[in-house]
C-alpha cells in the first residue's frame, strides 16, 4: 500500500464519489434483499478487501452468490459458488445505465432479487433507473479512496480488539457512505422509540460508534468520526487528543487531512479512537472494567 496516506480532497472527487454511493446502494440493496435480518443490521453492510468492496458470500437457492467492486480492474464482478460469474465495467456513465447492466447480469446468473430503486439517506435522492444526473467515474481518485479503507480498515480492527464486549464487524455502510465499527454498553437505550423503523433497529441499544467517511452529506472533508447514541449530557466538554467536538454534527471529529501529514497518521487515528471512545463511555457511564481488554499487537511476520 506504500508509505504514505494519499491525498483525499473531496472537490476533487466529489461526483466520482456520489455516483459510486448510488453503485454500492445498489449492490448493498441486493445483498439486503437476499440475506436475513440480522441485528441492527449487520446483514447489509459491505466489507473491504484487497480488491474494494464486497458483500461476502449471500445465499441463493443452494448455491452462492458473492458481488465485489474491483477497484484495481475496474469491473463489479458477480460470482457463484457454482462457478459462474458476470462483470459491469466501473466506467463514466450514468447510473441507470450501470443499474440496467447490473440487473441483466443479476438475470445471466438466474438470480431475482427485489431491489427497492431509490436511494437512501441523501438528499433529493433520483431512481436508479431515472438517474441520468450522476455518472463521473474518475479510477485514480476510486483508487485512492481504496487505499484509505484498507488502511482505516486495519485500524479499526485493531482498535476492535480492546473490548471484550458485543461489537459489530467493521463494516461499509452504503447508506451513509462510511466505514464503522460499533461497541455496545449491553443496555437497551432508554426513552421513546424512534419513529424510523430503520434507526430504531440500528439503535435499539447504547453504542458508540467510529469511523471514517469520505466527506459526503455536506460536510465536504474526509474525517474521521465518534458519536455515543444516545448522547449522554456533558459529552462536548470530554476531552479528547486529537481531535475536537463538532457542535454541529453532535459527534467527535478529526480530519483526514490533520491525519495524513502528522508524523504518525496510524498513531494519530489509534489516540482519536482510543480517548474518544473513552470519552463516550465515561460520559454514558459504562461498565468499562468488565467490557474492556488490552488492545493486541499484530503478529510479526
């Protein structure tokens, strides 16, 4: 991946980056439709790898079926367990042209999946099979936003590892556009119910939530991010190192920019994550003795 954390200004890349949101809307609705619920919805999220994204395996009448952005070789490649595989060019052009090539590979494969055709959680959201208006594709700046995830996936993971407590995998939220790993308290949050059925089952229960977004949703800079829902009082006067509160957002911020030219950007994101999450659950009163063990070292080798 090289030494450095490359440049990730998002003017550069912006409509690149909102046409391949609605891409890994349309590949993360598949995999919701094709797989169980499973709790506050870990069943939809997509996974980086060393290619992109992927879906991991999903179930298909017996067989499987696993759906990867290639972010090397530029291609959304669909492949079974049986052996049978499709490929959609990653290219400039609109998304409904992308969504129509994308179902006639889905058919190809003889797979049926019910896919709901609107975006989520964007502003003025267009169909997929109306939408004429996103269609950049730029792979140099794709390219670049990949190494970001692979790095910050590694760190989350590593961050992971010092609770001992339910937590979710590290995960790529395509609603949201973001990369996140969530702790849980273990107790239900108090108060009313949400009036979204969708947030309520995303937090039906205390969590503090990390991560790294590119900068969508008109923030308009890649960062990296803390929040503790609910919010516990006094939360913004916590403090943290590196990093600050953002009045705003209601959440804890960093900026990649700040990260990428520190002396130690992998040390920068691990001291952000660490007091942070610190933060949230000293506010929030958690049990951190019984949740919490020593962060692990990667094996040499």
């Amino acid at each position: 991946m090289g030494e450095s954390w490359p440049e990730l200004r998002w003017d550069d890349w912006k409509d690149t980056a909102d046409t391949l949101h609605m891409g890994t809307q349309i590949v993360g609705k598949t995999r919701l439709a094709l797989t169980p619920l499973q709790n506050h919805w870990w069943n939809v999220p997509l996974y980086v790898s060393a290619r992109g994204l992927t879906t991991s395996p999903m179930p298909w009448r017996g067989d499987v079926l696993e759906i990867e952005f290639d972010f090397r070789a530029h291609l959304l490649e669909l492949r079974m367990g049986n052996g049978k595989r499709a490929a959609v060019e990653l290219r400039p052009r609109t998304v409904a042209d992308f969504y129509a090539e994308y179902r006639k590979a889905l058919a190809g494969l003889g797979v049926e999946a019910k896919i709901w055709p609107m975006p989520v959680e964007v502003p003025a959201p267009i169909r997929f099979d109306l939408d004429t208006e996103h269609k950049s594709y730029d792979p140099a700046a794709v390219e670049r936003f990949h190494q970001v995830l692979m790095r910050v996936d590694t760190l989350l993971k590593r961050f992971a590892t010092g609770f001992q407590g339910k937590i979710s995998p590290v995960h790529f939220f395509w609603g949201s556009f973001d990369l996140a790993v969530t702790r849980f308290s273990g107790r239900l949050c108090a108060g009313p119910s949400r009036p979204d059925p969708m947030q309520q089952e995303a937090y039906s229960h205390e969590v503090i939530s990390a991560g790294f977004w590119p900068g969508n949703g008109g923030y308009g800079a890649a960062a990296f991010y803390c929040y503790a829902a609910p919010v516990p009082d006094a939360l913004a006067a916590k403090p943290i190192h590196p990093g600050a509160w953002d009045p705003a957002l209601g959440e804890f911020i960093l900026r990649y920019d700040d990260v990428r030219t520190s002396p130690s950007p992998e040390d920068a994101v691990m001291r952000f994550l660490e007091t942070t999450y610190a933060a949230c659950a000293d506010a929030a009163k958690w049990d951190r003795a019984s949740l919490e063990r020593p962060i692990a070292t990667a094996p040499c080798g």
